[in-house]
C-alpha cells in the first residue's frame, strides 16, 4: 500500500500498535520519508513473502513466534488519532508528515521521531505521466 502510494503520488497514513502503545505516520509523496524508507531488510523479506491480500505465507506465520496482544484501550487511542488525522487532511488542513507520533500507554506519554529519509530508497521516483492512446483495446497490443 505505501509503495503504491508513492508511486501514485497519494498520502498515506499509516498506524500500528502494540500491547500499551502505538503510533501513526503520514507518507506524503515528495516530502521527507517514504513507508519503504522506514522498513529494514527484514520487513522488506517478509513483504515479499506475501502470498495474497488476506495473509502471509506459511513461512512468515511461522516465524511469528507469539502473537502480538493489543488492549481495547491502545487500539481506541491509535484508532481515534488515525481517524483525527484523516478528518484533518480531508479538511484540507496541514497534517505532519515525516514524523511518527508515538503514544506509549505505560508511562501515559506521546511524542514525536523524525523519519529519516533513506537516499538509496527506490520508491521515491513516481510514476511517469500516463499517455492517453487515440485506440482502444481492440485495436491495441503490448
Ligand atoms: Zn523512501
């Protein structure tokens, strides 16, 4: 999703979270970080090793030695502040990008971390303009 995205030219805001935390990250294309600039190898392998948009492969559900529990309290926040952030940007106000905010339920605090921009990143480049052919598919083969 984040590499299309990119490529697109589309925001993407992203959550994640954990037992007693969470965070969201904008990916807005041409500014800072992208979603692949943030992953490391390892994700990258297991990104790869999706077998369809409904799971993982055998493999990869076999590495995940436990699973990851979450708290109803965690997913309301993480939740809310995703659902805040995308009013905002269909508002059309300023949303933050290049950074996560990072809400951490043990000691009840919130703060952001910059998002490094990979320079090596190959999704940074974007799709090239679409060419609009005057023949249709009948008439048309690669
Ligand atoms: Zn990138």
């Amino acid at each position: 999703m984040g590499l299309s995205c990119s490529l697109a030219g589309v925001p993407f805001l992203d959550g994640g979270m954990w037992a007693l935390g969470g965070e969201i990250r904008w990916f807005v294309p041409d500014h800072a970080s992208c979603f692949e600039c943030t992953l490391t190898d390892e994700d990258r392998k297991h990104a790869h090793e999706r077998q369809s948009c409904s799971g993982f492969s055998n493999q990869t559900l076999d590495a995940i030695a436990q699973p990851v529990p979450s708290t109803i309290s965690t997913t309301a926040v993480i939740g809310g502040l995703l659902a805040q952030e995308a009013m905002r940007h269909l508002y059309g106000w300023e949303v933050t990008h290049g950074e996560a905010i990072v809400y951490n339920g043990l000691t009840m605090t919130m703060h952001r971390t910059t998002l490094p921009r990979d320079p090596n990143c190959s999704c940074h480049l974007p799709y090239r303009e679409v060419i609009e052919l005057n023949s249709g598919v009948a008439e048309t083969t690669a």
